[in-house]
C-alpha cells in the first residue's frame, strides 16, 4: 500500500494503539504541541530538534476552533486539515492528533509521553503540562528558539507590505 502523509494524522484511539506498539519496541515518546499557523523555517527547526531528544515525535495540533479562542477570530489562516498534512508530510513527525481543547493536558494524561518539547522561549513554569508529565515520570526540555521566525512576526511584515 502506497504510503500518504494522511496516514500519520490519527485519532485518537489509533494514536494510542500506536504508542502502546512503539512502546513494546521501546521507542521513546516525544510529545509537542501547537497552533502551526503559518509553517515556517522556525517551526521547522522546532520539530527539527524536538525529533533529535529520540524517539517517535507526536505532535499535537490545535484544531481550527481552539486557535481562534487563542489567537482571536481572524486565525488559523489555515483550516486544520491542511495545517495537519503538511505537518504530517514532514519525515521527522511521527504522528499528528488534532485536538479541541486549548491545552494539552488531557492528551498528555492520556498519552503520557517519555518527553514533552517546547521552544526555548517558554520558562519551565510556563510550559503547560509541565507539572501533569513530571508527576508521572516524564521529562520536559525546551529547545532553543531560531531567532527571527515566528507567526507574529510573519503576519507583521505581510501587512507592512500590504500597507
């Protein structure tokens, strides 16, 4: 069967079905989340570093409702489905699960992951699910931050040149 980059973006149950079977071969569980609103080189990097901690990246991705009560009502500029098959279609992702809530953490206390990943600009305490993934053993690290990309950023200068 050919393989498509739809393949990795899993529900729920499937997700589980496949730690449970990474976990038999003892493969390590990464788990980072977020909106990835507008795929960019610092995203990329992220994603980049968070696969290189070892082990199967899962990514958890805000559904398109959970990004507008976040980022407000004019975003995601990308429906979910398209945010998720170009996160899946990437090689260092191992699975993406679409979820409503604004956090993590229900996921997270489902999945219990090995690692939860975020950049290096958040601090420890700022890290949503630090303290639900370290109450059952897990790790959290932080990767470094790639200056100059960001979202924010992004969506500044398009409309300095729109302007």
């Amino acid at each position: 069967m050919p393989y498509h980059s739809s393949d990795k973006i899993l529900s729920l149950e499937r997700l589980l079905a496949k730690v449970r079977a990474w976990r038999v071969k003892d493969h390590r569980i990464i788990f980072t989340n977020g909106c990835f609103d507008l795929l960019h080189l610092g995203h990329i990097d992220y994603l980049e570093r968070a696969k290189q901690l070892g082990g199967k990246l899962v990514l958890g991705l805000n559904s398109d409702a959970s990004v507008r009560r976040i980022k407000g009502p004019k975003r995601p500029l990308m429906d979910e489905n398209t945010r998720a098959r170009m996160l899946a279609a990437m090689e260092f992702v191992d699975a993406v699960i679409i979820f409503e809530e604004d956090t993590p953490i229900p996921l997270l206390l489902q999945l219990k992951p090995d690692v939860l990943v975020k950049g290096g600009d958040y601090r420890l305490d700022e890290i949503v699910g630090h303290e639900e993934v370290q109450a059952y053993g897990g790790e959290v690290q932080r990767v470094p931050f790639l200056e100059g990309y960001s979202t924010t950023g992004m969506l500044e200068k398009l409309k300095s040149l729109l302007t």
